[in-house]
C-alpha cells in the first residue's frame, strides 16, 4: 500500500503552542515528523470552558438538540435521556472505530490528531477543557493510536480514522509508543500519568467530525513535493547536460513570454545548475547541427512549473482549511447550536486528486527523459543502455523498466477518487467525497515520484561520466559525488536493486539537492 510505517523514535524539538488561531503548516509537520510536543494556550482553554457552559445549557434543556441530546445521523431522531449520554457517546467511538487493514502512518496519525485538536482549540465543538488537553497529552507523550488505512467516506469528514483516535483517550484501542511499541490505551495512558477521559454530551461526535485526516495528509504531501520539485529540475538538468542538450530555451526572457511562476522558477533553477558546465559549453558553437531538443528536455520547465503553480493552488486551500473550524453541529460566535455541512471533503479531495495528476506527469517527463539516455538512436555517441559492454552487459535498461512500471501505476493512482461517491447511513449521507481515498494515493504517488527521479538522477550521472573528459557543471559535479559515496561509477554490470535503493535514500533526504546547491545557492 502506501509507504511503510516508521515506528522508530521520534527526536524531540521545540512545543507547538495550538491557540484560538491555525496551526502553521510548519508546525503540522513539526508534530507530525519531528514529535514537538503540545501544549494549549490560556486564550484556548479559556475560551474552550466558556463554549461548554452553552452546551451544558442545552443538555439541561428538554427540548431535543442534535449531537447533545439526541442520535446521530439517520438515528438523530431519537431523543435520548440524560441517564443513557454517557454511554451514547461512548456506544459512538466504539461503533465508529470500525476501520479495517494496515496501519497507517505514524506521523498521519499525530497530524490528524494536531488539527483535531486545532478545531478543539477555538471553542467552536462544545468540548471541555480535559478533553483538549487529553489530545495534547497525549501527542507530548509521544503516544499515537492505532489508526487503519480503510474506513473513511470523507464525509462526515474522515469519521472512521478520527474514532479510532478518540478511541485512545477513553482509554481503549491500541496505541504504539515514541519507540514503536504497541500497548493498550489504557496501558499506555497509565504509563504516561494521565486518566482515560469520560465523554459528556456533545464531545464523542465534535472527536470525529473533521477533515483532519485527509487534511493532514495533504500538508505532509505538500512539505515533500515542495523539495521534490526542485529535485526534478536538478534530474532534468543533468539530463539535458548529459544529452547534450541545451540551456539556451531556459533563458529568462523566454520564459518571460509565457509568465506562468512556477515555469520561471524550474526554468532559473535549471540554468542554476547547468552553469559553467564543460559539456554544455562542447556544444554551444555555431558548428553545432541541432535544431531543437526533444520535450522532453526543452519543455522541462513548462511542465514542473505547472506543477509548482498547481501546488500553490493546493497550498490555498490547504491554508482555508487550517483556518476552519469543522464540527457538526458547531458552536457559533454568538452561542448558537447550529447544524452546518463543512465536514464535507469536497474542497481538500479536489486538490488531493489534482496534485496526484501532476505528480503522475512530472514522473512521466523524467522516464522519458532516462529512456533516451539508453537508446543509441538518440543518446548522441553513448553506449546503448550506458552498458560497459552492450550485449555481454545490460547497463541501466532495466532500471527504466522499473521508472516505466512505476509510472504506469502512477497514472492509475492519478484517477480521481472524488468523482466518486457511495451513499451511507440510510441514504442520509447520500454524497460523500471519498477524500480519504485521495490522500492515501497521494502518499503512494509521491512515494514512487521520488523513485523516479532518483533513478533519472542515477543514469544521467552515469552518462555524464561517460561524457569524460569533458566535465560537467560544479552543481553537477557535487551531486554526482555524493552518490558516488554509496553508488560506484560507470562499468560491468552490478547488482543493482541496491544501488538505485542507495539513490532513493539520498533523493528523499534532500542530500542530492544539497549537494547542488552547495554550488549554485538555495534553489527555488
């Protein structure tokens, strides 16, 4: 499924303070990949107790209100007595927590939980003051439920993953520690000196009514694509040097004619790291009989610049949508108990489906990138397949075998799943927005984005070495020595599932881009 769960011991750094405001993107992922510890402001938890007093009014209150005092969804006719709500928000975690299949994440776990209790934190739920501080105690001790990878609609947002944490703080479930280890909640919260909380009226249903899941998800996609695409122009520059292309159609004043950001940003980027490049130099003259390089290498730009400018798009959203107050029924500014639909995923779903689009298309670029390194018809005077000795070796042909068959699979995850949509709950929610689902192929779509162009990465640096003498760019040239720290240059065929597992690692550790930009400065 998606990528495989890290259970290893999360570094401590410095407390997020979640108050009536959002929570940066920073700090999501903070929370959630670095284990910062959180706490509530005093504005919060004040606010928080003065909310509750109005939904205590309406718990005493006879007449039906729902979420307070009655059923939920289809069954939200039901009025139920005062005697039976303890139990009727407990019966709700328990028969909500019905997700099915692996584990998910442990830091999609934590940044649900953050923007849970971001909601929780602007007084809007009805929810006292414990039962905040629970979900902060809980992400400070480093405990993180067990949440599985089936279950959500997205709509009433993401109710399944949600249940299963709030499942946790009433001291039931399973929770794994910092190190990893699975214990039962209860267990795990004792260790931790904290007591299971007993949900009051309204508590039980303001735990799972939020977009936080996909929500979460979206934010980590957005933290690693925003270092993949400077990853991609890297992959593509070494392409073009190595291909013997050229970084005349990078000019700025040609992107200028067509001033999209993104494409401005991919298009400097890639002169960045082609400048001062020997091989592109050998070439340049009035001598050279090249016309024009294929898309592939002179589109370059235009493509990863629609990425960067659609990932702006989803960074908008993703922002409103930390600045939202999601719960059904919400408490108002002026103390009303109003029924709403802003748990519907439909605004995150979109742009989770989207952003699997262009993730599906900058992968497929670079195949086609590394696939014309491999064929002699068009590598310019390389070997076929790169290989030592064509014929008695393979070189890299089957390293794009691999690209291929990732890329196919990334076009199928690049279907939307938001176009669909399975009525529930008796027809009462009768249109969901399947943005769970959207996220979930996201994360595998980002996962094999980044092993494409780590295998981009690992064939251009072996053409560009068999370009010698002729040297390549200095950002170049540092990007190709720091594989060569675990990945040894051009010659007879090796084993070499390892060596491109080696490129993935130093791909997705930003270690590649780091050692480009060691030469040409911060890329954009």
């Amino acid at each position: 499924m998606s990528a495989s769960i890290d259970n290893t011991a999360i570094q401590p750094t410095p407390t997020v303070t979640v108050g009536l405001g959002p929570v940066s993107f920073e700090e999501v992922v903070r929370v959630a990949r670095s284990g910062a510890s959180v706490e509530l402001s005093d504005e919060s938890l004040a606010v928080i107790a003065d909310s509750r007093t109005r939904i205590q009014e309406l718990a005493d209150d006879p007449k039906p209100v729902y979420g307070v005092s009655t059923g939920f969804g289809a069954l939200a006719s039901r009025h139920i007595p005062q005697e039976l709500r303890t139990q009727l928000q407990r019966s709700l975690i328990r028969s909500h927590a019905a997700g099915s299949g692996a584990e998910v994440e442990a830091e999609v776990v934590r940044a649900m939980m953050l923007l849970r209790l971001s909601t929780l934190a602007t007084g809007r739920t009805g929810v006292r003051p414990q039962v905040a501080e629970a979900y902060a105690g809980m992400l400070s001790a480093g405990l993180t439920p067990v949440v599985y990878e089936y279950g959500s609609l997205g709509c009433s947002g993401d109710l399944a993953p949600l249940a299963h944490v709030a499942l946790a703080i009433i001291g039931e479930g399973q929770v794994r520690t910092a190190e990893g280890e699975l214990l039962p909640a209860g267990e795990a919260l004792a260790v931790a000196g904290m007591e299971p909380i007993t949900l009051a009226e309204k508590e039980g249903l303001a735990l799972i009514n939020g977009t936080d899941g996909m929500l979460g998800m979206l934010v980590l996609a957005l933290d690693d694509l925003d270092a993949l695409v400077k990853l991609a122009d890297l992959a593509a520059a070494m392409s073009v040097e190595g291909l013997l292309g050229t970084d005349r159609v990078f000019a700025a004043d040609l992107q200028a004619l067509r001033p999209h950001p993104g494409q401005a940003v991919a298009a400097e980027n890639m002169v960045r790291v082609l400048a001062d490049s020997a091989i592109v130099a050998s070439h340049r003259g009035p001598d050279c009989a090249r016309v024009q390089d294929a898309y592939s290498l002179r589109c370059a730009p235009q493509v990863a610049g629609a990425v960067r400018d659609t990932l702006a798009h989803a960074r908008t959203v993703a922002a409103r949508e930390l600045a939202s107050a999601v719960d059904n029924p919400v408490v108002t500014l002026d103390g009303r108990v109003e029924s709403n639909g802003n748990f519907h995923g439909a605004p995150v779903a979109y742009v989770l489906d989207f952003l699997a689009i262009v993730v599906a298309d900058l992968a497929s670029i670079s195949e086609r990138r590394t696939d014309r390194f491999l064929d002699v018809a068009r590598n310019h005077g390389l070997n076929a397949f790169l290989a030592d000795d064509p014929g008695v070796d393979s070189g890299h042909m089957i390293a794009q075998y691999t690209q291929a068959a990732i890329v196919s699979e990334l076009k199928r995850l690049a279907n939307p799943a938001s176009t669909d949509s399975i009525p529930s709950s008796a027809m009462q929610e009768d249109h969901v927005s399947m943005g769970w689902s959207a996220a979930r192929k996201l994360r595998r779509a980002v996962d094999g984005l980044t092993r494409v162009l780590a295998i981009e990465i690992l064939t251009a640096a072996r053409g560009i070495d068999l370009r010698a003498p002729l040297t390549s760019s200095p950002a170049t040239a540092a990007v190709i020595a720091a594989l060569r720290q675990e990945v040894p240059g051009p010659g007879t065929d090796r084993y070499l599932a390892p060596e491109i597992e080696a490129a993935v690692r130093l791909a997705a550790s930003g270690t590649l881009v780091a050692a480009a930009e060691s030469a040409t400065g911060p890329l954009s």
